[in-house]
C-alpha cells in the first residue's frame, strides 16, 4: 500500500472509532427525559437519601400561607430515591420519561408522562427512574405542618430489579 493510502485508511479506522465512541455516549444522555424538560435542572439530590443521580429544583416553597411545598425532580437513568414516607402524604405528577413508584408489599407501577401518583400518608415507598430512561417528576407535598418527608434506607439493587 502506497503512503497516502495508508494515511486515508488510518484515517477512516479513526474516524469510525470516534464515530462509535460518540453513539455510544450519547446513550447516556437521556433524550426522552430531558428533551422535554419543563424546569432548570436544578441541584443534585444527596447520596445520604438517592441512588445514582436525582436532581430537585424547588417552585413553591412551603409557608404559613400554604403549607405545601411543591418542585420537580428529575431523575437520571437508574436513578431512585430511598425508601421514606410523608407524614400528610405526597402527590407526583409524571411530565416526561419513564420511571417507577412502589409502596412496600406492592408491586412497582411504571410512571409514565401523564401519570398521576398519589402516596398516602405514613405509607413507606419509593419512586424514581427506569434504568434505560430517565423520569421528570412534579411533586406536591401538602399539610407540610405535619411533617415532609422521613428518610429510609436505600433501595437495593435488588429490589430496584424486582
Ligand atoms: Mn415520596
């Protein structure tokens, strides 16, 4: 093979490998989640109450007035809250993506946009994302005098997969 040759079919080898690297990527960036996202991002949610990446951004703050608190999490691939509860319960209204919402004992439910959730008061649950697709979730805490929310532990691989 002449020089030039060589040099073109290296160039294609690296063209194409970069190519690949870059489908490969962009399987991570969750499309169907965030392509349709309402609400900024926001800050990410602490290890000590989710596994893998949760994002919350905060629109209605709780006070005297309302005494509900309302905001969007969205919830990267995989990723899920711990198990908790909410003292006066908890609303969450599906805007994009796929995700799960499961109370102990039960079956998970899938979430899908348009979905809405009702977690009754004191019942030990956990929501989050599907692994494949991420999940942008509204939720409304009402009655927050009562009480937000009481962290658990962490759902296991195991029960995520269940
Ligand atoms: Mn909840």
């Amino acid at each position: 093979m002449k020089r030039s040759a060589m040099k073109i079919a290296t160039a294609a080898v690296i063209t194409c490998a970069l190519f690949l690297l870059n489908a490969c990527s962009q399987k991570d960036t969750d499309q169907e989640a965030l392509g349709e996202a309402i609400f900024p991002q926001g800050q990410k949610g602490p290890a000590e109450y989710f596994t893998g990446n949760a994002y919350n951004y905060g629109l209605v703050p709780a006070d005297s007035a309302f005494t509900t608190l309302v905001g969007n999490v969205y919830f990267e691939p995989g990723a899920r809250s711990n198990w908790h509860t909410h003292p006066a319960g908890q609303i969450l209204i599906i805007t994009a993506g796929v995700g799960y919402y499961q109370e102990e004992g039960k079956p998970k439910q899938i979430m899908r946009k348009g979905d809405v959730v009702k977690c009754p008061p004191e019942v030990k649950h956990w929501h989050g994302a599907s692994p494949d697709t991420g999940l942008q979730q509204m939720y409304i805490v009402p009655n927050t005098e009562k009480g937000i929310v009481n962290w658990m532990e962490p759902v296991t691989k195991e029960e995520y997969e269940r």
